[in-house]
C-alpha cells in the first residue's frame, strides 16, 4: 500500500480528498493511506513560529528549514516504527519538472512518498538542497501554495494504483489510446434541438466504431495539442489514420461551404 505523508501548514485542505471520489473510495478500502503533518505541530516555542523574514530583506515570508527538518524526522520515525523503510521526499515547486503521466505511474509504485507543501514565498533553500530528492510542478502559473498541487499529485498517482480504478473506470489505461487526447463523447439524447451524435456510435459495429474512435482521437491531439503528437511518435497505421481524418475534415468543410 502507498502512504502519502504530506506536510503543510493547512492540513484541513487535504480533507476534500477524503470527502468523496476515486481517492476517497481507495482510502476506504486500504489501497492507499493518507498521513499529515504540520510542522506548527512540531515546534517548541510559545508561538509556534513556522516562518521567518526573508534574509536580504523583501516582502513575505519563509518558512524556517528547523520545523521542517523536525517533522521529517519525525515522519522518518514513524516510517521505521512501521518497518516501511526510506521515502522519497518531493517538494511540490514551480521549478519542478512538470508532473507527467509517465511520472505519475513512476510514483504509484513507491511504497512511502513525502510531499512537502509550500506556503509564503516557500521554504529556506537549505532544506531542499539538503533532505528533498526531487521538485515537482504541475504547471506554469502562480498560486498561493503547495496544498492544491500536492492533491492534484495524490489524485494523479492514486488512481494509478492496481485496483484503485474499477474495469469501467480504467478504461483509458488498457486502451491503445495511451498519450493521446480522447476521442470525442457523446450520450442522450441521439438529437438535442438539431445536434447530431455522429451516425457511426448508434451503428453497433464495434470494429468501425473503435477505427472512429482512433481516428476521432488522432485528429483531436493533431489538432490541440500538436506537442504530444511529436513526443509519442505514431505507428504507421496511426499515421494512414491521421491523415485519412484530416482528408475527411477537409472534405467535411468543402461540403458546407
Ligand atoms: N507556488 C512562478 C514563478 C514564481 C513563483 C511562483 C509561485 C506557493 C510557496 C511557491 C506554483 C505552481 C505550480 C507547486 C510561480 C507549485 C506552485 C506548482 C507553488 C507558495 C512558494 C508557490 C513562473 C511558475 C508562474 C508560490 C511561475 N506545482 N510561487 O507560484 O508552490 O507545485
């Protein structure tokens, strides 16, 4: 089973997780564990002090290396209690890699992980350097900390878990649709006003339609996100179906002109 140990100043926010949802079930059923830990827990002083001014001066503050260090030790603590071992520790930080899918199933084979959330303008860099194995992101903009990043990491890898997701649930996973967008969805009504599901989902012939799908697949990554076309490299086959797609589109726009 995978332990998340996360540490944060807002441990509250992570109880969305345990609300409702594929995490939610998983932790239920004992197929991951969710621990945290909040560094004002750990310190001495009457005022719990987490942060301090940044040396050179500036706004904001930063949050201290010693409570960060002490609960680590004492995640560390507990882990050997447990007989689990080491964990790698990941700090969530915009100068991360961002988080991937092939990253994502990486972590889901860990036993233990250690996220650190940053709140302010983040932690003293003495701690990364020395106690974090690696920085994650998750994307190229600005937030107010750590939390949501960590959960959208603990949502990515649970749902890599085996057993986590159900047969209907992990379709994606098993399909040979891997690295590409979806193809298009479509449920009831068959004609909403005078929108039509395209003829060939109501056919029934499975083979034609999983060919459409494919293609509908192909088309729509070609189209949105180009930048994954060219990091997945496509079998011939995907190629021929690619291109028959963008001939039927252009043929598709020549008939309504
Ligand atoms: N963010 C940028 C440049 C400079 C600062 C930030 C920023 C939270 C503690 C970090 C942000 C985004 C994705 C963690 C952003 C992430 C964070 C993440 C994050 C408070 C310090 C901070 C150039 C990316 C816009 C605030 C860029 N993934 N600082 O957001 O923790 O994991």
């Amino acid at each position: 089973m995978l332990t998340f140990n996360i540490v944060s100043l807002m441990p509250q926010m992570f109880e969305i997780l345990k609300m409702d949802g594929v995490v939610s079930r998983a932790l239920n059923e004992q197929k991951l564990k969710l621990d945290l830990w909040n560094p004002r827990d750990f310190v001495l002083d009457a005022h719990n002090t987490i942060d301090d001014r940044p040396y050179g001066g500036g706004p904001g503050m930063v949050m201290m290396i010693e409570p960060l260090v002490d609960t680590l030790e004492e995640i560390q603590k507990s882990l050997a209690k447990a007989n689990k071992g080491n964990s790698k520790v990941i700090y969530l930080s915009p100068k991360g890699q961002t988080l991937s899918h092939k990253k994502s199933l990486e972590l889901s084979k860990e036993k233990n992980l250690i996220l650190i959330s940053g709140r302010y303008e983040g932690i003293d860099q003495r701690f990364i350097d020395q106690y974090v194995d690696e920085e994650i992101s998750i994307g190229d903009f600005v937030t107010t900390g750590g939390e949501l990043p960590a959960m959208v990491l603990v949502d990515a890898v649970s749902r890599l878990i085996p057993g986590v997701l159900n047969k209907a649930e992990s379709y994606q996973e098993d399909s040979f649709f891997e690295g590409l967008l979806d193809h298009c969805h479509y449920t009831r009504p068959e004609i909403f006003k005078d929108l039509k599901v395209p003829e060939v989902l109501l056919s029934g012939d499975h083979k034609k339609i999983a060919k459409w799908r494919k293609k509908n697949a192909l088309l729509e990554t070609f189209k949105k996100r180009p930048d994954l076309i060219n990091n997945r490299e496509l079998t011939i086959e995907e190629s021929r179906l690619l291109q028959e797609a963008l001939k039927e589109q252009e043929q598709d726009l020549n008939k309504r002109k």
